[in-house]
C-alpha cells in the first residue's frame, strides 16, 4: 500500500479516536512511539521512510508499545501517506533541513501536525508555517517536551502566580559530546542548510526555557567559534539576552565536552526566590527555594513522562476537551528560534541586535565562516 506495503499484528484491540502517521523512522522516532503508546485516545497507524529496513523495525515497536490490533500502512513516499484520508495528524521525525516543506504539505493535506524541533530553518518558513495552520484550522505542535517536566511545570506556574517576586535573571548551559563519527553518520549533520546549527539542535530546549520563563527577549548579543575541522556549524556559543520585563539571560553552550562529561543546568534568580535545575536531561533539583512558599520536592522530581504529558495535553485540545498553557505552538516555537538566530545575526555583525528580526536563514551562516572558526562580516 502506498508503495511500501502493510504489516498486520494482531496483538488485542482498543478504540482509538485520532490516527497518526509518522514520517521518518530514525532513533527519535522510538521515543515518540513509547510515548504514544501511553495515551489512550491516539494511536499509530502509518509510517514512511526511505529505508524499508527502519520503517519495519519501528512497525513492530509500535506494535509491542501499542499492544492492540495493529494495521500499519507503509509508505516509500510521504506524499502518498498524507494522501490517506483516514489519518488525522502527522508526526514530522525527519532531518532538520526538510521539515518546514513536510509540515507544510501536511497541513495543506487537512492534517494536524506534529514537528520535532527545530520547526524551520528560516524566519520565513516558520511565519508560513504558524499562519498556514491558522488558516487551516490545523493544530500545530512543535516538540518542547521539556516544559512539560514536573519541575518546569511547577516553576511556570509559580512565576506566573507572582509568588517569585520580580525575576532578575536566568542562566542556561548546555555541554554535550558530539564526536566526528556523529556528524560521519548522516551527511546534512553539522551543515548549515540541513541542519542548521548547534544552538538550532543541541541548544534550543534550553533556550526554549527561557523564554518561555522569562518572558519576551528584546535584544541578544552573540559570540561563537568552531573549534572541530570536519563540520560547518558553531560548536561553542555564549549568549546575552536582554527581555522586554528588564530581566536579563545567559546562555552558554557547546559539544566539545569529552564524552561522559554531559550536563546541563537551569538557573533563575528572583526577587523571592533561587531554583538551580540541572543533568544531562534536566532532572535533577539542586535547589528549589522561594520565600514563604513551601515546595513539596517529591512533586518536582522527573518521572521521564514529559512527551506523554506533551501528547495527551495535545490530543485533548484538538478534541476540545481542556485548553494547556504548556502548549507550544508555531508562533510560540518561533520565540526561541527567533532568539537564537538573533544570536547568529549579532555573531556576525559583532554587535547587539534587537527583536523581532525581519529575516534570517541559517543557510545564509556559511557564507560568513571561515576556516579558522571565527565569524566574519
């Protein structure tokens, strides 16, 4: 079916009320999947890729996760996938460099989508994108999962109810290792056009967080370097965010760590209160202090149930059951992909840049790089 075929498990029965299709099948689509298979009311029921190798292997994991009657419809072109009537969202797993076109396309299709970050690679694109599915009528989700940590949750709504005073400053880092084997196994990795950037990949969870905490940014000042030969992106990033409320932000990351040596922190510093998050994936309380409020830390600890969290307060907005104030919409995913293309922006003009921005493209980054690392005008 489709030009790629279809598997049937039979492995119980439930009924579902929305249908998924995904588009690609790489490692971060496992993920997706043992997440899905947690939540009730959606369930997958087609795949493409263009390795019929990885579409089988994730047929039969989504089979074992979803553990009912399973009809999976494969598909070589995703054209065709969108095509099938019966699916009401599409889940976009792809390389960074081609989801603007694949969600576009799925929305044009009637569908709600479903996008792993970054949403796009350009201003333009994103903009299109965010009216597109207004115009449609389509729900569109990019995945920041992380706001849906106990912790992020918690702090979000305890900023919002005023009970940490005036915020002074946030402080997000991020050290990872990203080997040259890493950027060896799939070509478009570590290129400006297809994958956009270190801070696009590896940063944007935590400059997510900011914004999404601190409020709006009104100017950034950027400095970057490249310290490995065999990739054109940045691997090494310091950011200074000024936000419209006078609070002010940090961000300071890179993947030249040595392996074994991943971390990750969140840092905000308020009037009535200090929180320190931090871990290779955020989930480890270091402090957690506001005044006169007592935190329970038990409710703060992480339980690995962010993408659950994120799918089911996305399947009962398009059923219309309860609205999310977590819920990370194109407009809302272009706030930190906006700030970390002002970063760019102000790393190679060398001076501050204020938001919004008119445009930008990280394919437009390769033109000011030169072999030596640094960033030219």
């Amino acid at each position: 079916m489709g030009g790629g075929g279809s598997i049937i498990l039979d492995v119980g029965e439930r009924i579902v009320k929305l249908k998924l299709g995904i588009i690609g099948c790489g490692q971060i689509t496992e993920k997706h999947c043992q997440a899905l298979a947690s939540v009730d009311q959606i369930a997958v029921k087609a795949l493409s890729d263009l390795s019929r190798e990885r579409m089988h292997h994730i047929a039969y994991k989504v089979a074992n996760e979803q553990t009912r009657h399973t009809f999976i419809s494969l598909y070589d072109d995703y054209r065709q996938m969108l095509a099938n009537e019966e699916l009401d969202i599409i889940l976009v797993a792809t390389s960074s460099g081609v989801h603007a076109e694949m969600v576009q396309n799925a929305l044009e299709a009637g569908k709600h989508v479903i996008v792993e970050k970054p949403l796009a690679l350009s201003l333009s694109e994103s903009r299109l994108l965010s009216q597109l599915a207004k115009d449609k009528r389509r729900l569109l989700l990019v995945c920041y999962q992380r706001r849906y940590m106990n912790a992020m949750m918690k702090l979000k709504g305890m900023i919002n109810e005023g009970l940490l005073g005036e915020i002074y400053y946030g402080v997000g880092t991020i050290t990872v290792n990203r080997s040259e084997e890493y950027y060896e196994q799939v070509p478009w990795r570590g290129t400006w056009a297809q994958d956009g950037g270190m801070l696009v990949n590896q940063g944007i969870h935590i400059v997510d967080l900011l914004v999404w905490l601190l409020g709006d940014v009104s100017q950034v000042y950027g400095n970057m370097m490249r310290v490995k030969p065999y990739k054109e992106t940045e691997d090494v990033a310091f950011g200074l965010l000024h936000f419209k409320n006078g609070a002010h932000g940090l961000i300071e990351a890179n993947t030249i760590s040595l392996p074994n040596h991943n971390d990750c922190s969140l840092k905000i510093f308020a009037e009535k209160g200090v929180v320190t998050i931090r871990g290779s994936l955020l989930d480890k309380i270091e402090s957690f202090e506001v005044v006169g409020v007592k935190v329970d830390e038990k409710m703060l600890h992480a339980d690995g149930l962010e993408r659950v969290r994120m799918y089911e307060a996305y399947v009962n907005r398009i059923l219309g059951e309860k609205e999310d104030a977590h819920y990370v919409s194109g407009e809302d995913a272009e706030r930190a992909l906006e700030t970390i293309f002002a970063l760019y922006q102000s790393t190679v003009s060398k001076c501050p840049v204020q938001l919004p921005l008119t445009s930008f493209s990280t394919e437009k980054m390769k033109d000011h790089f030169e072999k030596g690392g640094h960033f030219v005008d």
